[in-house]
C-alpha cells in the first residue's frame, strides 16, 4: 500500500512523465543500453530508430501515475502489456533494472522537479507497478510452461512447410524440434520469434499471430515482406529461410481472442492484418456453432489478397459463413472498389449483439472503428489488435 503522501507526489508529477519528450527517452534508452548492452537482444531496436516504443513506456507511467489510486482502470492496458512481456521473456530481474535508469534520467534530466522527496515517491510506485507486473507475468509464466505441451524461454521449432499465400505473404508451418505435443492457442494470439539475422547485430524478437486454429502439433504464421529499404530485419529474414531452417520461439500470448462462440462474429482485416483472423475464422467454423460469421477484408489488388481461395473454399462449404472483399485497386476478385466502408455490407451485420475483431494498420481500424460506432455497435464489442507497439484507436 502506498501511503496519501506518496500518492499525492506521484500524482502531481504526471505531467513531467507525459510530457516527457523526445530528449527524455532517448536519455533513457541510451543509458539503459550503454549500461545493460544485453538488453539489446531482448528490445526491438527499429521500434528504437522510430521512436514508436519509446512513448509506451512513458505513457504507460503517466497513466500508472494518473490512477496511482484506481488500478483498476489500468487492468486492460496491464494485462496486454504482461502478455506482450512474456512474448518476450521479460524476468523479474530486469525490472529494477528499468526502474533504476528510469530514475536515473529523472534525476539527471530535471534536477530541479525530482527532488529527493519526489525521487522517494517514485521508487516506491515503480516497485509497487513492477510487482504487480512481475505476478501477473509469473501466473502467465506458469501456465505456458505447465499446461500440455507448454514450455519455457524458447524452444527450437523448423520450418516444415513455406506456402506463398499472395505477393507479399508467406506463411510458414513450425514444427517443433523435440517431436512433442504444443500448447493450444486463443484464436487471435501471437507468438514471440527470436532469431538472429545474419547480418544483425542483436538477436531480434518480433512478435507473430498464429495463423490458424490450434492443433496440438504445430503452429503456423503468415509473414509480410518489408519493401521500405532497411526495414524488415526479421521479416525478410523469415522470408529467405528455406524449409528445414530452425527458429526459437516463445509460447503463444496476446489477450486479442475470441471471446465467444455463442455469438455472431465479425472479423475485419486489412492486409496482413488477416493472420488473427485467419485462426478465429478456422476454430469458429469448426465449432458446432450456427452463429453467422462475416468475413470483411481489404486489400491492394488480387496479387496481395492472401488466403482468397481458402476463403471461397469455406463459404461455399458454410452457409453461415458470409464473405466481402475490397480491393482499393479495384480489379476481379473483389466484391468493391477502393477502401472499406462497413455501411455498404451494415444490413449482413449484427450490429445489436455480434463481437467485431479488427486488425490492420491504425488508421484503417481507427475509420473502421469510428464506422461501427457510427451504426451503433457498443464501443465494448470492438476488440482490436495494432502488430506493434499498442496505440488507442
Ligand atoms: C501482436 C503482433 C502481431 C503481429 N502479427 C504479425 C503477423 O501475423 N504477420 C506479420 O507479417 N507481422 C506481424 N506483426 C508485425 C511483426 O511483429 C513485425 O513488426 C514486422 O514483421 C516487421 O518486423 P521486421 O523486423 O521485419 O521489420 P523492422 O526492421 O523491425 O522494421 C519495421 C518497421 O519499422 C520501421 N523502421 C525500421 N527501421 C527504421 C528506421 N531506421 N527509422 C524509422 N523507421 C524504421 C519501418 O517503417 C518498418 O516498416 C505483429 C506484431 C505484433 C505486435
Ligand atoms: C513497470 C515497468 C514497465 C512498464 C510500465 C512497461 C510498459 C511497456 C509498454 C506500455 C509497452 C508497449 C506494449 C505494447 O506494445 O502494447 C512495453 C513493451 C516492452 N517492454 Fe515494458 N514496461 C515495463 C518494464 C519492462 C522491463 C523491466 C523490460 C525489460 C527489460 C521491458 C521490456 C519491454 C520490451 C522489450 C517491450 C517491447 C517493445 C519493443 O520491442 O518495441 N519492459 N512495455
């Protein structure tokens, strides 16, 4: 528990952590490297270079201090950050470490605001939000390792199969080294990927949907090429391994999942935002379920559509199974032309009671989000998924 005294300094020191700018973060991240070096395995260092992982951390106290004295507000913003941690193995160890370069820049960068009083209160709420994490991380620790065919760390698997699934996609079927059964999945989760490209300095961690419904034997992601020049560390990486090539993974995490076979689904994608998709659309037509499922997607052109035949495959063989297509470039193979507008399709959707899953680049969910609002779908019903660090949409 934390004393009035330290919540009230932590509460008024909000806006030096959400105004931290740009100096302050990299201050904090070039001393965090410079001191602890190994930490550059675990960090996503093009998240660095963009500058997009920075903000989270800090944003993510900002908030913790904002409701020092209301957690619960912070429990979803918590819990998808432990899961994006255990994706990445992230141990109690490493939090003091964190949390003393934290520190360190507040005191270095604003001597004046963080005085020894202030820097007290602080040390105390990190300790406090760094045991909450380190529980929470420690339950979802447990049960990858624990449950059938769980694991810890990573765990060696081969790349049985590639299989091209349009001009930038290719998924690759991993199969794990030891021969034994693999953890079940939420339709929706991710894995953590660790692999060292040849010419990379650091061992890098992306995290990648499973992109079809759980097994029990393998797993299998589907991988987007980068085309911006020096981008793609480890997409393109992916791309050259052969079959047979061995990658480590992490066991599958990520708390964007179905959440219920009982209801009407709808699963919105863009690009290769399709890969949850891919998983939740597999394990709800297997299911005995008659719920409708919509299935909406867009695209550039029919050389980018992934899964198209998978896909005419399933609603011919399902009639609750309905399917729309947008190809911006418009061209055979789509049901419209240009971007997504979910109105056009509202009379096929459950607006009043269905789950809507959403995942694709930001700006797209944040219209299609809007979209669904503007037909009355309860904000709660929305769920989605951002493949990199989180942002509110
Ligand atoms: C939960 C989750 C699920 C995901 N699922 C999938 C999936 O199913 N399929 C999939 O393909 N991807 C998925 N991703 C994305 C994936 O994890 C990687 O982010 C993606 O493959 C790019 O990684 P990379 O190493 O290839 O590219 P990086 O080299 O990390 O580059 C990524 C981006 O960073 C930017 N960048 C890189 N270097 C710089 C620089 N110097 N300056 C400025 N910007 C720079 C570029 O814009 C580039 O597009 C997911 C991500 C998350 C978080
Ligand atoms: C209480 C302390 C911490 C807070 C509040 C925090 C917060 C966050 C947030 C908000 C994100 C972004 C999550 C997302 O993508 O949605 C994140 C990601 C991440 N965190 Fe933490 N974190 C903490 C401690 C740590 C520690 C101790 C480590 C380990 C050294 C760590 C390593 C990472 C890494 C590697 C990522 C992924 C970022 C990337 O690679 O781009 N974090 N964290």
């Amino acid at each position: 528990m934390l004393s009035e005294k330290t919540i009230n300094i932590v509460k008024s020191t909000v806006p030096l952590l959400a105004e931290a700018g740009t100096v302050v973060t990299e201050h904090f991240y070039n001393r965090l490297f410079s001191h602890n070096p190994e930490l550059q395995d675990i960090f996503n260092m093009a998240n660095q270079r963009s500058g997009r992982q920075q903000f989270a951390l800090f944003n993510a106290l900002a908030a913790y201090a904002q409701n020092i004295d209301n957690l619960d507000v912070l429990k979803e913003a918590l819990a998808r950050i432990n899961h994006k941690h255990t994706s990445m193995h992230i141990l109690p160890e490493h939090y003091p470490i964190v949390g003393g370069h934290l520190i360190g820049t507040l005191k270095e960068l604003i001597p004046e605001q963080f005085t020894p009083e202030v820097e007290y209160a602080w040390r105390e709420a990190y300790a406090l939000l760094a045991d909450i994490c380190i529980t929470e991380e420690a339950a979802l620790y447990e049960h990858s390792k624990t449950k059938h065919g769980g694991w810890s760390g990573t765990r060696e698997f081969t790349i049985a199969n590639k299989q091209v699934e349009s001009e930038l996609v290719t998924s690759f079927t991993l199969v794990p080294n030891d021969g034994k059964a693999v953890i079940t999945h939420k339709p929706g989760q991710y894995l953590g990927i660790k692999v060292k490209p040849t010419d990379a300095q650091y061992s890098e961690i992306r995290q990648y949907s499973i992109s079809q419904q759980s097994n029990g034997e393998n797993y299998r992601i589907s991988v987007k090429k980068e085309l911006l020049p020096a981008a793609g560390i480890v997409s393109n990486h992916l791309h050259s391994l052969e079959e047979g090539s061995v990658v480590g993974l992490y066991p599958p995490a990520g708390d964007f999942f179905l959440r219920s076979y009982s209801k009407p689904a709808v699963l919105i994608s863009a690009g290769v935002g399709q890969t949850p998709m891919m998983a939740m659309l597999q394990t709800l037509l297997s299911d005995s379920s008659d719920q409708a499922i919509t299935y909406l997607h867009a695209c550039e052109n029919a050389d980018q559509h992934s899964f198209a035949g998978f896909l005419t495959e399933q609603v011919s063989a399902h009639s609750r199974l309905s399917s729309y297509t947008w190809f911006n470039q418009g061209g055979e193979g789509a049901d419209f032309t240009g971007l997504m507008d979910v109105s056009v399709v509202a009379e096929q959707l459950p607006l009043g009671g269905g789950d809507f899953y959403i995942c694709g680049p930001t700006g797209f969910m944040a219209v299609i989000k809007q979209q669904l609002l503007d037909l009355g779908v309860d904000t709660a019903r929305i769920h989605y998924e951002v493949f990199g660090p989180h942002q509110d949409i």
